[in-house]
C-alpha cells in the first residue's frame, strides 16, 4: 500500500463543523477519506475476525460523549473501534476528560496545577466541607450535559452531590482580572500549540464559552512559556492527541480548568485565523504513515472549511416509528443545585421552551440566568420578557437538560410547562392525565420566542 492508499476516518455521530473541516482538510491534501456515523458504520466478527465497514486506516476520535445521555454506549463504540484502526483521541484518554474530576486527578499526579475541588458521593459530605471553598464556589456536574452542568453558587445554601442523576462537585472559584472574568483557551495538536486565545464573558455571565456570547482575542503569539509548558504537559497528562486546554490566571500563578477532546474551532479561529483542522489531519495521516509537508498543512490553516464533505453517507428514508406516549398532565422530576423534587407538569406543544414556575425554581436552586428571552402570548401580542435557566427535567427514566424560562405560574394549576424542547422526544396524549382530572385547562400559555 501506498501512503496515498490511506483512508482517514472521522468517528462523529452528529454533524459539526469540527468534523466536516478534518474531513475537508484531509481531501485537500490527498487523501480518502469516511465519516463514520450510524447512516454507514458497522462492525461484524466472523469466525473471530474483525471487521470494520467502511473500512478506514486510522480514525480521528470526535464522539461528543458530554452531550449523550448515556455516555458509555460511545465509550464502548470508540474502544471497539480502536482495536481496528490506530486512533487519535483514544476512548479511555477522551474518557478520563470526559468525567471532569478524572481528568482534574489526572493532571494532579502529573503535577499539573488545577484548583481546589471537593467530589463527595453524599450531599452531607459535601456540604460539611464547602465552606473551605468561601463564600462562592463553581459547582458542576462531573460529565457535562447539553451545554449545562455548571453553576456558580453562593455556599450559604446548600448543595446536592448530584444533579439530574450525575454526581456534581465543588470547585475552587479563581479571578485574576476583577474587572472582566476571562480565561485562556489554548489549542494543542500532537506536540504543539497551534493556537491560543483569551476568551472574556459577556456582560452579567461569568462562563467565558464562545457559545454564551464571549468575545475573544488572539493570543497564539504571546502565551507566557509557562502556559504553553502547562498546556503540553495537560494534553500528555490525558493521554490525548489533541485538544483545547481550558486555562485560568489567579494571584499566585496559572491552573488547568479542563481539558476538552471535542474543543470546538470557531472561537479560536475568529481570533487568530488558525484552524486546527489541518494540523489533525496531518497528524491522523502520519499516524497510519503517510506525509504532509509542513507548508500544505499552513496553507490550509488559514480556512475553516466546513463545507459538506465529499464522504457524507447518504441519510436513509425516515420510518414510522412509535415514540414514547406522555399525557397532557405528566408527573415529573425537576432537579437543580439544591434540590429534587417531583411534580406534575402540564404538556404543551405550542410553547416553544419549557417554563417553570419562580418559587420553584427556587426551591430547587436553578441558574445562573443565562439570558434574557422576550416570549409571546396569545393575548400579548408584544411579548414578556422572561430570565431563562438551565434546568434538569426527568420524564419516565431520562433526563433532559433544557433552558427554561423562569415565571409567577402561582396562579395556574401547574407549577412547571412542558414545551417543545422537551415533548418532541414523545407523543402527547392529551387524554391522559397523571392528576385523574377531566376538565381541560383554559390556562394561556406561551407560544413561541420573537
């Protein structure tokens, strides 16, 4: 075989722009490639042989397991895979990441520095020792979910040891800049720093993601030697073949916040115009032995191409299928920072977002406020403006993290509103009552965002 035989393959079930540039890249400079989703991926083993459809010579790992409900179905996909083709991001390395207090011991031992954290498995263990932390501290789900699982939290309150089914922690809440919070996100392939930059939080948010609104600014060409030492010896300490490091100044020096497998590129190349697209790309080329000059890889660099890829299988027809049934009244759990609670909760497929009511919002312990949303009515034809929330719903067994708008629903019968985010995994059956009442509400409820 060739070096020009190779095929590189990209393991990413959902469709990213993060995947569609590695793949691009790839073609550019020569090379086959396959997107490996459920539309085309299989794995047979006959007579103890293993095979992999479509067949492929390495795999660049891009398995989103934070947002996934169960994460260890991905888990145990990738190492699957792994046993048939070298691949970058291996699944125990991208695991160790994944669970954010794995990879915080992680980068301990390696004698990375990262900020205080206390992971206890009860709520009363937890919160015996949160005042260690001061008066405020970041509180976050050990495995992401949709986005969500981080909070800032006044510890006067108490805290659960988990929320929405997964186990949360305390951890160390540091600011270098009193003025505007920022951090750094630096961007490693393989054994190098391809790009960096400082990311600020918009105005009333203290979370820096570009997807919250951030601004960010290029710093590839002037990160102090001992962040970029930091930044190498984070990714080594993972075991990671690439990935951003998530990286915060205080008083007395520089720690590791996370250390992301799956770091978007959007953020970093509208600050520094470097895509690291092609840096994986060649990386994913040597590693099943073929070569890329140095000069192709920069020519490319400068592009974020994620046009659709050449490879993309093809979808197959939709089937009918039978969704999960829920009634027009549904009993179900809520879950925040402090608390658990079930209640019942009234269906409707003409709201837009899932609303809750403010006392019990609360109770529970929702927030941050992650925006401001203005939501029509159907006899306010100019809209209110209400704060949203992420908010942890559990409907039959599974959890879904949602951002809920927070509103006085004290004078209606049902403290929380189930809309379309959430009903559009399920039927409604609007016969079907969890409270045995017959008469139908006249309520007036949301009908969608301007």
């Amino acid at each position: 075989m060739s070096d020009r035989d190779i095929t590189v393959g990209v393991l990413s079930l959902h469709s990213s722009k993060e995947s569609k540039a590695i793949l691009n890249a790839v073609d550019e400079m020569g090379y086959d490639t396959e997107w490996l989703r459920a539309e085309n991926t299989a794995i047979s083993v006959t007579d103890g042989e293993m095979t992999l459809e479509p067949a492929v010579d390495v795999v660049a790992n891009r398995l989103l397991l934070s947002s996934d409900e169960h994460p260890a179905e991905g888990i145990g996909l990738g190492m699957t895979i792994s046993r048939l083709a070298p691949t970058l991001n291996e699944p125990m390395a991208a695991t160790t990441a994944l669970h954010k207090f794995a990879s915080a011991a992680a980068l301990a031992d390696a004698g990375v520095p990262v900020p205080d954290a206390l992971l206890a498995l009860s709520s009363d263990l937890l919160n015996e020792e949160r005042d260690r932390f001061g008066d405020r501290a970041v509180y976050k789900t050990a495995i992401g979910t949709h986005g969500g699982g981080t909070w800032m939290v006044d510890l006067e309150n108490q805290v659960n040891a988990q929320v929405g089914g997964r186990y949360a922690f305390l951890q160390e809440y540091m600011e270098h800049d009193e003025q505007r919070h920022h951090d750094l996100r630096v961007y490693v392939v393989g054994d190098q720093i391809v790009g960096a930059m400082n990311r600020y939080a918009p105005e009333g948010e203290w979370r820096t993601n570009v997807a919250l609104g951030g601004e960010v600014e290029d710093m590839t060409g002037e990160l102090p030697e001992r962040v970029r030492e930091i930044a190498l010896d984070s990714v080594d300490a993972i075991g990671l073949d690439y990935a951003g490091v998530d990286i915060v100044q205080s008083d007395d020096g520089y720690y590791v916040l996370e250390v992301n497998p799956t770091a978007g590129f959007r953020g970093l190349f509208k600050a520094s115009g470097v895509s690291p697209a092609p840096y994986i790309a060649q990386l994913a080329i040597e590693r099943a032995g073929g070569s890329v000059d140095h000069e192709t890889v920069e020519r490319l660099s400068d592009r974020l191409d994620d046009s659709k890829p050449a490879c993309t299988p093809k979808k197959p027809q939709p089937k009918a299928q039978e969704n999960v049934v829920v009634g027009y009244i549904e009993e179900v759990v809520v879950t925040g920072t402090q608390g658990t609670k079930s209640v019942l909760a009234k269906s409707d497929t003409g709201a837009t977002r899932t609303s809750i009511d403010a006392k019990l919002a609360a109770e529970i312990g929702t927030g941050p406020i992650l925006d401001i949303v203005k939501i029509k009515s159907g006899s306010l034809k100019s809209g209110r403006s209400r704060p949203v929330v992420d908010l942890v719903v559990g409907v039959g067994g599974t959890q879904h993290t949602v951002t809920a708008s927070v509103e006085d629903r004290g004078h209606m019968d049902y403290p929380l509103l189930l809309g379309r985010d959430i009903l559009k995994h399920y039927q409604v059956d609007v016969t079907r009552r969890a409270d045995d009442e017959s008469d139908v509400e006249t309520e007036e409820e949301e009908q969608s965002e301007e």
